[in-house]
C-alpha cells in the first residue's frame, strides 16, 4: 500500500476530516522521525496514517480502539510489528511497546495536536508561522490543548532517546511539509 492508497482509505473509513487530517499529521511525524533513525520513512509513514483507522466505528468504547484496527490491518496484510504499533498507541490495553515504531507512534499521536493547536492560535493559522520555541512554550501551559498528554509526548526522551526540544522540531518540521494537505 501507498500513501495514495492508505489516505483514501482512511477517508472512507474514517468519517470525520479533522480525524484524515490528524492521521495524515501523525503520518508526516513518523515519516520525520523514521528519517532521524534511518528506518523505512514509507513504513512508518503509513503506520501513522492508518493508526486511528477504526476510530469511527470504535470511538463509542475505547476499549475497543486501536485493536480493531490492528485485525483490519492484520487482515489486509500487514505484519504484527505494524499491527502492535497500531495496537500499543492505546495505552488503556497495556500492550508493550517493543519496536522503535510503536515507541515513535506512541509519543507522534498526540503531538500532532499540540502542534496543530498552536498553528490554529497564529494570526494567520498556518502552521509555516509556527516556531520551535512557540510549541515549546505551549507545552508547558497545561490549560493549552488538554488533550494532548504531556507525558505520551514526553517518552519520546525516555523511549526513543530524542532530547524533547528535538523530537518537536522533528515533528514540526515534518507538520510543515503537509500544512496545505491539512488546511493549515
């Protein structure tokens, strides 16, 4: 599957566009972060894209959520290191997160969001007037965009040895690529 392929079938999937636009987000991080450790950037690209792929149908029971996707996408021929990434982002089945492409996924998710949300506060709201420092800052406001953990983003230092500082230029950077693609 290419990137092509797995938009347009989070599109169908998926039926809500700030939930495409949060997958293509996450994809372009893991696509930065796979770049930084020199591993497959498509790979892990897709596995961020695809990640929330059940959302639509499993957001009334999160209990439910990221395995259900894992079986879709087990199903349509993806490998268990891919289907327990997908698997491991929530973190309610404490499903260890063994590879460096679940650990990635896990500290992206929410990331996109943050850095999202300090796009959406620019005067101009797109996310090329987003600076390091200004996401920086917004991190350490806890009333500024609750729903993104703090900690999830932060074992991005603890699971995949990224100083913080620089898995969110990382992230920003790879989010500026795709700013047009996400309304941004």
């Amino acid at each position: 599957m290419n990137r092509d392929e797995a938009i347009e079938l989070i599109k169908e999937k998926l039926n809500d566009n700030n939930l495409v636009y949060h997958s293509i987000s996450v994809g372009a991080i893991m696509k930065g972060v796979a770049k930084y450790f020199g591993e497959d950037e498509n790979r892990w690209e897709l596995c961020g894209v695809l990640h929330d792929i059940d959302y639509s149908e499993t957001k009334d029971d999160p209990n439910k959520h990221s395995l259900v996707g894992a079986e879709y996408l087990k199903n349509l021929g993806f490998d268990d290191e891919f289907t327990n990434a997908v698997a491991s982002h929530n973190e309610r089945h404490k499903i260890g997160r063994e590879s460096l492409l679940a650990k990635a996924l896990y500290a992206s998710d929410p990331l996109s969001g943050l850095i999202v949300a300090t796009a959406l506060v620019m005067p101009d709201r797109k996310i090329n007037s987003v600076k390091l420092s200004s996401v920086m800052k917004k991190f350490k406001t806890k009333e500024f965009a609750r729903g993104a953990d703090r900690e999830q983003i932060k074992t991005c230092e603890s699971e995949l040895n990224i100083p913080l500082e620089k898995f969110i230029e990382i992230a920003l950077e790879s989010m500026k690529e795709i700013g047009e693609e996400i309304g941004l």
